[in-house]
C-alpha cells in the first residue's frame, strides 16, 4: 500500500482537527464542507473508510518514524499520451 509523505499526513490530520473545532457545521447540522473533504482525504489517504480509523492509521504511521526534513516532493508530471485516432 502506498503511504502517503509524513509532512503531507501531518498537514491533513492537524486541518483536520482544527476544522472539526472551528467550522460551522453545514445546514442539516452536520460537518461543514471544508471538514467533510479533509475527512474524506484522510481516508483515501490512509486506505481507511471511518475518519476515526483515518485519525488512528495516521497517527500509528506518524508515531511509527520521524518526519524527513526538507520540503514536500513535488508530484511526478503525468505525460500526455495521444491515441490512434484521438487528435483533433
């Protein structure tokens, strides 16, 4: 399974504890918008499907090792590929 940058993991899960605090909760009087989406990174992230399991996955893996120095890797560019047929 891949494993998300510790930086990156350590960003997700600190916005996801301040925005679970400070967000006004939507109109049916559940999480806001901005707490949903970070709930649902941290389960993506995590390969997890309970924020509450995302939160506990996240906080083993960055218990388990020291977060690397240095900025976070840029993502690796994605090259175009064209297919037969495909050009305009």
């Amino acid at each position: 399974m891949l494993m998300p940058h510790p930086v990156v993991l350590r960003g997700l899960v600190d916005e996801y504890e301040v925005a679970v605090v400070h967000e006004p909760a939507d109109d049916t009087g559940g999480p806001g918008p901005r707490t949903r989406d970070l709930a649902y990174t941290l389960c993506v992230s995590t390969g997890t499907r309970d924020v509450a399991r995302a939160l506990e996955a996240a906080r083993h893996w960055l218990a388990a090792g020291p977060v690397p120095a240095g900025p976070v890797p840029a993502p690796v560019p994605v090259a175009v590929v064209e297919t037969a047929g495909a050009r305009d």
